[in-house]
C-alpha cells in the first residue's frame, strides 16, 4: 500500500512492479517473503481482471520474475551466544553514531532507551523465533511474566496491525534470557501501560520496519556477526529449538502452517540421540553363538 496505494490499477506497470521487488531484495528479504510480496500483488490485480469487478485486460504482475525458494541445503543461522553478543553490541551503542554519543544530555537518554530496547529486541527474536511483524506488534498486556509466556495475537505490516501469518494466536514460553531483557524493558519509564508496544517509537508509535532492518543490520556487523538477515535470528530459534523439542512442537511454536516447513530444521537433531534410539530397536540380546562352534570354525 505504501509503494502502490495512490496509483490507478492501469497505471501500474510490470517494469515497476519489478523494481518493487528488487528493492525487498535489496533490504534482505528472503526469497519466499519476497514472493509472498509478489503474491499478494498478483492477487489484487487477478481480483481486478474480473467481469464484475474493474474488468482490468491484464495482470502485470504474471510478467515480474518469481524469486527462487532455495531448500536444498539448511539456512544459515546464529549460535545462541552471537545473538547475546548482537545484544551487547546494541546495548553499548555500537551501532550507531560511530559509537559515540550525542552531544546533548537529553539525545543521550533517548539513544540509551532505543539501544536498551534494540538488544531486548534482538534477544527475543533469537530466544522465541518470532516474525519482525510480530514483534513489532506485540503489545505488553500479551507479556505473562507469571507464568514465563508471550501470546502472539497479531502482526504489523506496512504500519498496519492485522491477525498473524497463519491467522491463528499462540504462546510461546519465554526462555531465561528473553525473560530478563523484557523484564527489564517492562521498568522503563514510559510506555509500559498494557495496551503499550513493548518495542515501539520514541513517541510510543510502532517501530519502522527499514529503520528496525537498518539498526540490525549496523548492530550485527559491529558485533562482528556474519551478514545475515534478521529474519534469521528466527532461523537460528528454530535450529537451536529442535534440537530438544519434537517437530510438532516447534511448529507450533514457529506458527508454521505446515509441517513441512518446519522440517526444514531437522537438520539440526542430534544424530547420536537417534543411533541410541536405534541401538535400542536393534538390541537382540547376548549371542546365543556356541563359542566351541566359534573356534572350530575359525
């Protein structure tokens, strides 16, 4: 809506639409989000071409390349200690400014709340597998300290608040290191009213979305990290977390729709866990072998 919502439907070209696309690749989006992008666009205009609706002669999308979804080998992802020490770095400034800090005492407080919440930020994508949108939109009455749990109702995108992906809330449990960032996030002086965002705006508005990849990008790279997306931190959640949990789990917690998708990380289960439970399956007992047998026939 952002890129197209003021245009007349005969107006917008496939050139553009292109270029549209190319920009999401620029920002770091995955190949499937970006074609999730197209998609949506594709179904706009396919709405459009009906008889009783504009009656639109083609769909420019179908001529914009479809970006390909690359599952032949596990994605890339953080080990839980990168993402403390993409935390740290936020925490210390690191990653703006040079570093350094403003020259006036009032700038100074407002950099040191945004580099709080920025490594708060970064360590419950890594320790709860959320999406940016949801993170985005996560609002402190859905945080339940009490029992360790954040209920996942909604997601933002292009500024707007809507259901979450697969159009369904869930909980998932806070881990002792998402647990005390939020704690401590929850004491700060303003916007910590239940119907606050946890991360939000100098002015208490939603965070922007560039500006948010943009401070991840600059955090993670003084941290000396690998040039991962954010979206990666929850790639690394969900690597780390089937590790210990049953697919089934984690799919829930991740939100995935299908299985499928979540069966991309089973790459990550320990395989010596699986040839015990296989020595188990196997065990046939003692050898009944007679050992003068044995002898003889060697």
């Amino acid at each position: 809506m952002r890129t197209f919502g003021d245009r007349r439907l005969t107006e917008i070209t496939t050139a553009e639409i292109e270029r549209f696309l190319r920009g999401l690749d620029r920002l770091g989006l995955a190949a499937r989000n970006v074609n999730s992008h197209r998609q949506a666009l594709a179904n706009v205009f396919e709405y459009a071409m009906r008889a009783d609706t504009f009656a639109l002669p083609a769909n420019p999308v179908r001529g914009a390349e479809k970006r390909r979804e690359d599952y032949s080998k596990p994605p890339d992802t953080f080990t839980a200690e990168q993402i403390l020490a993409l935390a740290r770095a936020a925490r210390e400034g690191r990653h703006v400014n040079g570093g350094r800090r403003w020259a006036s005492a009032e700038r100074d407080v407002e950099q040191e709340r945004a580099n709080a919440q920025d490594a708060a930020l970064y360590t419950v994508a890594g320790f709860t597998g959320l999406r940016q949108g949801e993170l985005r939109a996560l609002r402190w009455k859905h945080v339940r300290f009490a029992d360790r749990t954040i209920l996942i109702v909604a997601g933002m995108s292009a500024g707007e608040e809507s259901t979450t992906k697969s159009g369904k809330w869930r909980a998932v449990p806070l881990p002792r290191d998402a647990f005390v960032v939020l704690d401590e996030l929850s004491r700060r002086e303003w916007f910590t009213s239940p119907e606050d965002y946890v991360f939000c705006g100098p002015a208490g508005d939603p965070l922007d979305d560039s500006a948010l990849r943009r401070r991840y990008n600059a955090a993670r790279d003084a941290a000396g990290l690998p040039p991962l997306p954010f979206h990666h931190l929850r790639h690394t959640f969900a690597t780390l977390a089937i590790r210990g949990l049953d697919p089934a789990t984690v799919q829930s917690l991740l939100g995935h729709s299908k299985i499928t998708t979540t069966e991309r990380y089973l790459h990550a289960r320990p395989l010596n866990e699986l040839a015990e439970r296989m020595d188990s399956i196997f065990a046939v007992g003692p050898s009944v072998i007679d050992p003068a047998a044995d002898e003889s026939a060697v």
